[in-house]
C-alpha cells in the first residue's frame, strides 16, 4: 500500500446504513410506492430486464404448457401475459397495490380472460384450493435484497408451490468488487472541502461522512479495481426467511492497478431453469460490464479513500441486517487490512492463499486436511 493512506483498517464503515430508497416503512407505503405508474414504465423499458423474462418464460415453453402458475407481485401484467402466451392453463397474478384494478382490463384486451385471474392482495392474503406448477416473480431490487419483496416469494412457495415445481428465478447471486469513484467521490466528499461562494464550509465534511449512505449509479467496469467475487449464493428452492435476516461476508481482493479505493461496488445476477444451446442457464445480471439496467449498481461509498499499488490486498466484513420496521437492510462494512485472518478458500490471490487453495484441491477428503474451516 502506498500513497496517501487515510482509511484505517479495523474502521467501521457505515454503521446502521439504510439503503437509499428507505422510505416504506410499512407494507402499506411499500404497495402506493407501486402505484406510481412512471415506476412501472421504467421497469417495462428496463429492455435487459423485461426481455430476460420473455426469454426465459418463452425458452421454457414446454415447461409452461397446461400449467398452473402464480406471478407475485403481477405490477402491469407483462410477465403473466408472457405465460399465458406459452400456454399456461391458469395464471394466478397477484398485486396488492392499486394497480390490480386495472389488470383485469389489460387481460381483457388482450384475450385471456379464461387463463389469467387477478386477485387483489398481498400474497400473504391469498387462499388457494390449488397448487401452483411454476411461481414466477420479479421481485429483485437494488442490491437484490432492497424492499424485501423475497419474503413473500418464499412465504408463498413454501405454502403453494408443488414438491416438484419451479422457480422463474430460481437462484440469486450477489457479488462485489472495490471501485474507485471519481465523479461520485468529488460530489460526496470533495465539495465541502472546497470553499462555496468564497465561504468555508469544510466542518460539514466530517457529518456528511457519517450520514453517508448506499448511492445507486452506473459504475464503469474500468473502474473496478478487482476481479468481481461472489459473495452470496441463494438456492431460490431452498433459503428461509430467517436466513435472510442477517447476512455476513469476509473477503480479501488483489487490486489489479494502482488506484484509489473510494467504495465497494455491489450487483447481481438471476438465474433461470431454462438452458440456453451450449446448456447454459439463462440469466438476468446487473455487472458493470453489460448494458445497463434500473437497478445500476450500489456502491459503499466510504469514508476515506486508500491508495493501493497494482499487487495489494485489501478486505472487508460485510453484513447485511434486516431492520426491525421497514423494509431495508442496514449496512455494515469494516475494512480489514492484508495480514487479518482471510476465509478458507480465499480468492485474494496472495501467495499463502493460493498454497491453500492448492492443497484443498489436491486433497479433497476433508479428513485429509486439518485446514478445512478454518481461517489462514
């Protein structure tokens, strides 16, 4: 590490964090939000977004034929649309916004009447004499777990989805990368301290440091100064509500470049139980390094900005909590310096980590390694 060092490692970063959009603090709020019709034009004009589905659901024709499936959270209709287009024997669209009003019109004009029913509630609500084949659900928000709409995907799998049926999508995966922030990091930290209509008003410079929260933009790849590591795998088939109420990762990264770290870039990928021709599952992702989404990226802008050299470790701990009102999550990220103690594996690509890494691959019976679970 060289150059102008200003973040200790041991330093908290954002202590009680809420993300950006924290304003629903009931379910109540939480479904006007979804009211706002120019929220549901931008999802729909979300191209990457709206045509992964299409081609998901459309690519899994065979699997929709004659079946009977549920759309949580059903916003304007399009992905209940997309499966009774292919075929679908029942579609369940639930909303429990406003907008439901409108939805039997929309299935009207467009002729299926006989596949799609619109029931007006929150999932949570629904009473149901049937089993559902396929649940499908956008329900992802910024940094996947914003708005905790999964909670009542999972609430509804758990109480109607058949033992052998499907989830569109059926995994979720978060990933993160440190950045450098040129433009966000000037508007966030260096406008205080540069004097403003030829006043100083620097000493505002330390609280907008603590206020600091989770901003949404487009990060350019070349702005990440690691290869991108998966932090959190969720089997959509299997997790339960209460893991995802607290969710805790330690992670070390090889800066690749000289460069300043100013934050910690965040996104996800979804995944589909459908395969592409090379037997790939098709995929909704939000990586820098594809076009854009809605969503962005979420970047942990952090207090001080470090100086590495292209060879240099750095970590973190992060934790994600639930909070107890609402539907956030609160933020916690502490810097590590190089020498704490890394996770086994560790993909930071030091010299010790990879000796590790090598020898678990050799030695994959457990019972040959006293180094599983542990940390180096």
């Amino acid at each position: 590490m060289s150059g102008d060092s200003r973040s200790a490692a041991g330093e908290r970063v954002g202590e009680n964090i809420e993300d950006p959009m924290a304003t629903c603090t009931s379910d109540m709020e939480y479904f006007e939000s979804y009211q706002d019709f120019d929220t549901h034009r931008l999802m729909l004009a979300d191209k990457v977004r709206t045509n992964a589905y299409k081609d998901a659901i459309y690519n899994a024709k065979h699997l929709f034929e004659g079946k009977v499936i549920m759309d949580i959270g059903a916003g304007t209709g399009i992905l209940s649309l997309f499966c009774a287009n292919v075929g679908a024997k029942k579609v369940i669209a639930v909303e429990a916004s406003e907008l439901a009003r409108f939805l039997p019109k929309v299935v009207e004009a467009n002729g299926f009447q006989n596949v799609i029913e619109v029931i007006h509630s929150k999932v949570e609500d629904v009473k149901l004499d049937l089993k559902i084949d396929i649940m499908v659900s956008e329900w992802m928000g910024f940094y996947l777990l914003h708005e905790s709409m999964l909670d009542s995907v999972i609430y509804a799998r758990n109480k109607f989805l058949k033992p052998d049926g499907l989830m569109f999508p059926k995994s979720a995966q978060i990933f993160a990368s440190p950045c450098k922030i040129p433009e966000l990091w000037k508007n966030c930290h260096d406008f205080w301290n540069e004097k403003q209509y030829g006043f100083d008003l620097s000493c505002f410079s330390d609280v907008a440091k603590i206020k600091n929260k989770p901003e949404i933009v487009s990060v350019a790849s070349d702005c990440l100064l690691s290869d991108a590591q998966l932090l959190w795998d969720l089997d959509l088939m299997k997790i339960s509500l209460d893991e995802l109420k607290s969710l805790n990762d330690r992670r070390f990264f090889a800066i690749e470049e000289d460069g300043d770290m100013q934050g910690i870039c965040i996104w996800f990928t979804c995944a589909f139980p459908v395969q592409d021709e090379e037997g790939v599952d098709a995929t909704l992702s939000t990586a820098p390094w594809l076009p854009e989404t809605h969503w962005k990226q979420t970047v942990v802008v952090l207090p001080e900005q470090t100086s590495f050299e292209a060879g240099d470790i750095t970590g973190w701990d992060l934790h994600l909590e639930k909070s107890d009102h609402g539907r956030s999550y609160k933020i916690q990220l502490e810097c590590l310096d190089a020498n704490e103690e890394h996770p086994v594996p560790c993909l930071c690509g030091s010299v010790k980590c990879e000796l590790v890494r090598h020898f678990m691959k050799t030695h994959p019976d457990p019972s040959e390694s006293i180094m599983n679970n542990t940390n180096v």
